[in-house]
C-alpha cells in the first residue's frame, strides 16, 4: 500500500505572531522562513515510519530494503526576490519566497517527490536541485546536475524529481546551475531514522544551517571571477539560519541595521539534537556554543562512534549531528557562535551569532556569555582517527583499479582562470544530457571537456589526489559515500588509517599545498550504483571554473536504466527555450 502526504511550504499566516522577535519583520529579512525564529516547530519521525527493528549498529543503510512506501510530496517554486537577511536588501533566487528554503523531511525508506517549477524572472534563468548525500540508487536521473543527469529546467517549466530517502540522517538540497547555490537557492534535508545507541536526544531541534552570504547577484558573482585577470571577491557576511547582522556604514546598497539573530529554544537537563549543515558558498565554518561541549554523533549521513569536543568544523558540503546537553540555568540565555576560518576563504565578515534561550529566559535577552577560545590548524576539518563509523565496512584489500588526480589551476589562452583536473577543466554542453545517451548505448562523448573517467564494471575504484595550490577543496562525490582512507602533505607512503573501519563520508576537505608539498587525499569507494556521476570541489567558483569530473560507472548496465519522460521533456524544453532566447553560459555549466 502506498500513502501520499502532502507538505504544506507556506509559513505566511504564521509570521506575524512572531515578527516581533527581530527588529526588523522576518518577512523583510528572510521571507517565508520560519527558521531562527522562537517558534521554529521542533522535529519528530512523521508518522507511518517502517524502519521497524532495524538499528543504525546492525544494519547496512546500504543495503537496506523497504517493502513499503510513504510518499512525501512537495512544491518548489523557484524565483528571483529581494530579501535582507542580514539586513542589506538584495536580490536572491530562493524556493517558495523563503531563505534558507523549506526544509525537506521525510522517514528512512519514504519515497520523497518534489515538483520544481521555474518561475524565475528579471532576468529569466534556468535551474536545477540536487539532493546532496542522497545515493539515487536506481534513480540517476533524478540526481539534479544539468548536462549530465538532465537538462536545465527552462523558465515557466516543471521538473518532477522522484527517489527513495535511502539513509537516515541530516543532508541538504542546492541549486546546480550556475552559482545559485550562493545566491540563495538552498534549504535543509532530514530523514527520520532509528536511534543510535550512546547518542539519544531528548529534543530535535532541527537544522541549523551555516552560510556565508554575498550582496550582489549571483550572475555578477560569476562575472567577477570570470574576468581578466581573475577578482577574489570576500563574502560580505555570514549567517546562521539564513540571518546575521551587518554594519550598514560600510556599503552603499540598501540597509537597516539590526536585522536580528537566529534563535534557538533549549531546556535544562535535556539532551538537543542540532542538524549542522554548511550550506555556505567557500567557507570553512568552525562552530561552537558557549560553555557547552557537545558529542560529534554523526557526520555526512554516516552515523559515528559519539566523540566530545567543543568545536567542530565543516567545510562547505558537509554536515554534522551534534547532541548538546542542557547544562545552563532555566533562565539563561548564551552566544552559539560560527566563523569563517579566515585562511581559507576570503570573507569580509566571518563571524556570526545566534542567540541560546532556555525555557524561561526573556525571548529579547541578549547573552554576555564568553566566546570558547580554540586554535585552526591548515584548513582541517577532524583527525581521521577520531572519526569511526558505527557500522563496519572495510574496504577491499586492493582496489579494483586506481586514478592519480592532480589538482592545480591555470590561465587559459583568452587570459581566463581555470581550474585543471588532470590537466583539463570542464565546460558543460546543457543542451543536452550525458546519462540519457549512456542509457542508449552512446558513451563515445566526444568532447574532452567533459571530463568523463569510465571505471567500467571494476567493483572499486581508488582515488588519489594531489592538491598543487594553498586553498583547500572540499571535494563532494554524487551516488556514493566514499571510504577516506588517508591524507597528509607530499607523497602517500601508502597506510591507510583504520584500515578495517575507516570513515565514509561524500564531502571530504582536500589539504591545501604547504611548502611547495602538494595535500593529498586518498579515498576509495563501491562501483554498486550504475550512472554518470559528478565528483568536483563545492566550493563555487572553483565548480564554475571547471573543477569537475564525470564518474562514468558501469556502463553496461546502465543501459537497463529507463530514461524518464522528465528527462526527456527537460531537454526538448530547454532546448525550445534557448533557440528562441539567447542563453549566456559564462561558467563550466554546473
């Protein structure tokens, strides 16, 4: 049997009651969002979950089945708005007139589908979704990257993406077209699932996104790293669920100042589930919360043996669920705090705040707690060592085969920066997609531009790259969680760390050059999902500027995938819209 539900986006007829929170109304700042306000619902698995005894220590997510389904609905309208989320109006390209967009949720198993529809106008663009972390297995078309899984949905059509909410855990979704990621156009995936033992929680609070945030258009974005010679522009501030604040002395755009922070309810005694999520454009976020430690318990979808700190960090891509214990007094209020590491990424402002209410603190307090001090070191994110999943699963003895990926960026013959992957950058051809032809049987993809590896049907694949340049490379691969088995600074002498159970994880921060030795980063994962899949840096000017490859997987039984009508129905659209309009492609298409 199968259940349909329908989730209802819009949050209007519930923002005036708590506008008041900010100075400034939440319509004004963030739109339809409801989230970092004090009313922002708390999380519980939806009903009709059918993970039954299944546990997160004895079950491969993998390859866990379900025989039935719950189909969770939603409705994307994407367009172009102004919003001031840290107080400096702006146009942004969001889903549903909200920012951060409506957060996906759905239990271990359901099947999720989402209706996008292209609304954006002045000026009319393409755009597309990706499910971040979701493996897509049996689905690949529905993994959102134009010009290799579909086409660019064109202005004023649809695209239907339907697939399984395979494993339980935190994720997020994001633009994939141009840099509309960092314009705006992003929001939160949870997926209900068992609890992991040592790591129960009395209270969901739900995702707490970190992103860094630019006052101009995504489109001169683009521009200006696409000019001759190249233009580093810093982010302008950074957010925690969509809010921060800025100091309008500083720009001439339209500002108001205290445009309010992100708030967050908490209980004495009570274990709080947050669902951290770096859904920033370049930053390398280091997250903390005022004298509070917390337990690390999983990290990319992968649930870990729970380890405390009192900082974590995620490079963009990433995401962590932490459960932090209620240690203050009913009527406290404290600082949770997130900075932009300033080696890493270029940023005006890099640090933010939201605001820690406990149940009975006055919802307007403003703590005058203490910041917890504590020391980045070359752009890491966490020592592999301390990184264990709760399930076991080694990797192969030997790779079925092997790639040597060298990393280094360049300027082409018109003068233009790019990033190079084994000597070539990608540019993408969005008229048409990849996987369709692999499905029937033409893999010959005559461009070298797109950059496509075919692995064929070898059962592994182990992957080492060699970073030549002194910014790190969060490098995020689609279809597959990946086993990191090592990484340092000059040449790997080829040990493996946990070697039975090393982490998996699908974002992993590749070190940057130090002393003229190139980072390096070995990883390794299953060919068990046939496809065409991206593997590329989430940082989004090295993406536009050609950091990217095309995953080519088993392309025999590729062609048993059936080729949706809404693939189909993408590229005839699309291509109908870009004979009639002329469509600019200043970056690498993705």
């Amino acid at each position: 049997m199968t259940v349909f539900f329908v989730a209802a986006i819009s949050a209007s007829i519930l923002l005036n009651a708590f506008s008041n929170a900010f100075s400034l109304p939440q319509m004004e700042t963030n739109g339809e969002s409801i989230l970092g306000t004090v009313d922002s619902p708390l999380l519980e698995p939806l009903e009709g979950s059918s993970w039954g005894d299944m546990s997160l220590e004895t079950t491969n997510v993998y390859t866990a089945t379900f025989s039935d389904a719950v189909v969770r609905r939603y409705t994307f309208n994407v367009a172009r708005v102004s919003l001031a989320p840290d107080g400096v109006t702006s146009p942004m390209i969001v889903v549903n007139g909200a920012f951060p967009g409506p957060t996906i949720e759905a239990n271990w198993g359901d099947i999720i589908e989402v209706t996008v529809n292209n609304q954006i106008q002045g000026p009319e663009a393409g755009t597309s979704i990706h499910w971040h972390g979701l493996l897509q297995h049996d689905t690949p078309f529905m993994d959102g990257v134009p010009s290799v899984t579909q086409c660019p949905i064109a202005p004023g059509k649809s695209f239907v993406y339907r697939f399984k909410a395979d494993r339980p855990g935190t994720s997020w979704w994001h633009g994939h077209f141009a840099a509309q990621t960092a314009g705006g156009l992003h929001g939160a995936i949870v997926i209900h699932g068992p609890p992991q033992n040592g790591a129960q929680y009395d209270v969901d609070i739900g995702p707490v996104l970190l992103s860094d945030r630019y006052h101009i258009d995504y489109r001169t974005l683009i521009q200006g790293y696409l000019s001759v010679p190249l233009q580093l522009i810093p982010s302008d501030s950074n957010l925690i669920n969509g809010k921060g604040t800025f100091n309008c002395s500083t720009t001439s755009l339209p500002c108001k100042p205290d445009a309010g922070y992100s708030k967050f309810m908490f209980q004495s005694g009570k274990r709080h589930l947050l669902r951290l999520i770096n859904s920033g454009a370049e930053g390398l976020q280091h997250f903390t919360i005022d004298n509070h430690e917390f337990l690390v318990v999983e990290l990319d979808f992968v649930s870990i043996i729970p380890f405390k700190t009192n900082k974590i960090t995620l490079s963009p891509g990433q995401r962590a669920n932490i459960v932090v214990q209620g240690t203050g007094k009913p009527s406290d209020a404290v600082w949770m705090r997130t900075d932009i590491d300033p080696v890493c990424a270029t940023a005006t402002n890099p640090k933010t705040r939201a605001i820690i209410l406990y149940e009975t603190a006055d919802h307007g307090a403003i703590p005058n707690t203490t910041a917890t001090p504590y020391t980045a070191v070359g752009c890491t994110t966490y020592e592999l060592s301390q990184t264990t999943p709760v399930y076991a699963i080694a990797p192969p003895p030997k790779p079925a085969t092997h790639i040597d990926l060298d990393i280094t960026v360049g300027v082409n013959d018109t003068g233009h920066t790019q990033w190079y992957m084994n000597g070539s950058p990608f540019r993408a051809d969005i008229n048409q997609a990849l996987l369709a032809r692999a499905a029937v049987g033409d893999t010959a993809f005559e461009r070298p531009e797109w950059n496509v590896y075919n692995f064929g049907s070898n059962s592994s694949v182990r992957m080492l790259m060699r970073n030549y340049h002194i910014s790190p490379h969060p490098m995020h691969l689609h279809g597959h969680d990946f086993w990191v088995l090592a990484e340092g600074h000059g040449e790997w002498d080829g040990s493996v760390v946990n070697p039975s159970n090393p982490i998996r994880r699908d974002t992993h921060q590749v070190l940057p050059m130090v002393d003229d030795k190139p980072g390096y980063a070995v990883i390794e994962w299953e060919q068990d999902n046939p496809g065409i899949w991206a593997f590329h840096c989430h940082i989004f000017s090295h993406s536009s500027l050609g950091f990217y490859i095309n995953i080519l997987e088993r392309q025999a039984d590729i062609q048993d995938t059936l080729i949706p009508n809404a693939v189909t129905n993408s590229c005839t659209s699309w291509n109908e819209y870009a004979m009639k309009n002329e469509v600019e492609q200043p970056d690498s298409g993705i």
